[in-house]
C-alpha cells in the first residue's frame, strides 16, 4: 500500500457502515444486500476488521456501525466492538437481535457499544415473524430490547414499514415507547438488492404513504421529548427523491464482508464502477482517489437539469442507484424527482404496482450462505 494520496480536496467521512457479515437467520423479503451474498469463507478476519478500524480512526470517520446481514453471527463481535471502541469510534450495533444473550449483551457493553440499533418487522409475533420468514424472532427481539435497558444503552427502534406493515405505524411508535427506545427509525422499503423481487407485494399505495406521513408527523407533536421519530417517506410516492447517503461519497463509506469499499450499500449495482478492498488499498487512498467515489461527487457528473437546480444542494441529485435501477443510467437524474423526464412513467409504474393483487413473498434464502 502507498501512503502519497493526492488529493484531499473533499472533507474525511464522518461514518462507516462496517457490513461484518452476510449471514443472518432471519430471510426478509425487503432486504436491501446485494443478490448474491458473500460467504464466510470470504469474510475479512478480525485482525482484518481491526486494521479496518484503525484506518478508519486515523481518517477522521467518528462513527461506525456494526451491520451485517446480522453482526452477530460474527463470534468475534464482542472483540470488534472494543476493538473500535478502543480507538475512540463511537458504536453502533445494527441488529435484528437473533443471535444475542443477555450475556452477550452486557458484553457488548462492557467492551464500549455506545449504542444499539434493533430492527422489528410488525407489532404481532404473527405478522413480524411471517415478515421475517422465522418463527420466534417477535419474542426474542422483545428480550433483547429489555437486556438493552437494563445494560443501559440508548436503543432505537428501526422499523422497516411496507404495503403490509404501513398502516401498524401508530402501533409501532407505541411498541417503541415501551420498550424504552428513545428513537424510532420509520423507513419505507427501499427497492435495492433482494428488496427488487418483492415490490409488488411491499410497495404501499399512495394513500399508504399519505397516510403514514399524517400519522409520523401527529405522533412527533405528541412524543414530543420522549421519543424522535425519523422518517423515510416512501420516495416512488414523493415529488422529490431523498439526499441518498448525504451524497456520493461525502459522508460515510460502507465496507463489505470482503473488504469492497463502497460509496453505498447498493452501488454494486452500477455496473460502470469498479471497487477496491482493503485487502489490495488504504482506506485513505480508497476514499480520496477511489474512482468510484470520484464518480459521482460534487456536481460535475450532474445532468444539465439537475446542474441548473437549486434543490441540487438539498438532495444532491438523489439518489445513483435508484437511477441506475430505474433508468438504466446512474448519472441521470433520479427519476423519482417529479422534473425528470421519467417521472410519470415512475407514476404509472407505482401505481400498477401499489395496488397489485397481494403477491407471495420470495424470501431472503439464507442456506448456502450460513
Ligand atoms: Fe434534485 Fe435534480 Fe430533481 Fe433538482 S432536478 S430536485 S437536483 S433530482
Ligand atoms: Fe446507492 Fe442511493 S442507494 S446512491
């Protein structure tokens, strides 16, 4: 590896997305990884992550978030988080819970974990575990948050919201509230990876997503200094498409099971990038002089119509993948925004969609990969 890095005429990435693993018990049908999953035999080591880590530090990243897949089907995760806690990284475990004891939990606490970020899928055992593809996952999921409390970490509540689960959202802030969460993430279903194969059973119908954007904002005035509700609307039914990632290769950085480091969990999806790993470059070198990051910074890639816009610095163009996937070209404009020539077909598509005669799941599979 080389130290002379050119550049840096951009500012160091404040957050990385550390995917520690592929593998995961749970098959949810939205799940945005990549189609084809890493196998473990692949997977960095822990000395590997550490070194990962240490770069990372010595960029100037603040936050790391443990992700998988699910992080703890990593043994070494209790290692890993003090690893990075050590170095001063502020962490956070993105977990769907399965594969945590309570042991395990204080663990993670006494080794550092700032921070735990616990994914649920419904309000009922019934309709979380059928979303999940994995029977028990409710009750356990609700074990966990209380080993969270009483370890004393802050948690928040990460809840994935579709066609099915759209109209529990006034149930799922309650579910938070009681479990002691101080923030609740409402995402709608983003359509990347394996999420693609499920859109016509996932994707809300407008009055859907009108509907869930009333009831976030009624239940923000009342939880008003109890609970902070995020919220990702549901982008296929909004006017303008979402800052995606805070913009190409400004803010964080994910790193794959194997070591890619890439722009955005997605961007593998873009067939004109290549990416490095750690195991052949630095982290530094990655970010600075990378030409996938390069690809799509700061405005020259942009289309004319976005180059001349004024939201360009709100929203950044939206988001690559998505134009990738919908448009077939990752430097157009996203065709969710409603000035792209693309938009009404989006329209007609969404709709068609929405309003679909309910289609079966096709689960994650998980097999081959555990
Ligand atoms: Fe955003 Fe481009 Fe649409 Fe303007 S034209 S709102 S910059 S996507
Ligand atoms: Fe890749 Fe939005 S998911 S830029």
């Amino acid at each position: 590896m080389s130290d002379a890095i050119k550049i840096p005429r951009v500012p160091p990435p404040m957050a990385m997305l550390a995917e520690l693993t592929h593998r995961c018990p749970l098959a949810c049908p939205y799940c945005s990884n990549p189609t084809e999953l890493t196998g473990a035999d692949e997977e960095l080591s822990t000395a590997e992550w550490i070194s990962v880590f240490r770069q990372a530090a010595a960029l100037g990243v603040l936050h790391v978030h443990l992700s998988g897949g699910e992080p703890a089907a990593r043994g070494d995760l209790v290692e890993l988080t003090r690893a990075a806690a050590t170095l001063g990284l502020y962490t956070n475990l993105i977990t769907s819970g399965l594969g945590l004891t309570e042991a395990r939990v204080n663990s993670l606490a006494d080794a550092g974990l700032e921070h735990v970020q616990l994914s649920i899928q419904g309000v009922s055992p019934e309709s979380a575990d059928r979303i999940g593809g994995y029977g028990g996952g409710y009750n356990r999921k609700i074990a966990v948050a209380g080993w969270v409390a009483n370890a004393g970490m802050p948690l928040t509540i990460n809840a994935v919201c579709h066609r099915l689960n759209m109209d529990e959202i006034e149930a799922m802030i309650e579910l938070a509230i009681g479990l002691k969460a101080r923030r609740i993430e409402v995402a709608t279903v983003q359509f990347h990876g394996w999420a693609e194969r499920n859109k016509a059973a996932l994707l809300p119908t407008r009055e859907q997503a009108e509907q869930a954007t009333r009831t976030v904002a009624e239940a923000r005035e009342r939880y008003r200094g109890t609970l902070v509700i995020d919220y990702v609307p549901a982008d296929y039914h909004s006017k303008y498409p979402k800052a995606c990632m805070g913009g190409w290769g400004r803010i964080g950085m994910n790193v794959t099971p194997s070591g890619r480091v890439l722009p955005c969990h997605a961007a593998e999806t873009i067939p004109s990038l290549s990416f490095e790993t750690v195991r052949e470059s630095s982290l530094a070198k990655i970010w600075y002089e990378g030409g996938a990051f390069n690809a799509y910074r700061g405005e020259d890639w942009m289309p004319e119509l976005c180059r001349n816009c004024e939201r360009k610095a709100v929203d950044f163009g939206g988001c690559r993948c998505q134009a990738m996937a919908l448009a077939g070209d990752a430097s157009a404009t996203d065709p969710v925004c409603i000035r792209s020539p693309l938009r009404d077909d989006l329209t007609l598509e969404a709709n068609a969609f929405s309003v679909a005669s309910q289609a079966d799941f096709i689960y994650r599979g998980r097999a081959s990969k555990t």
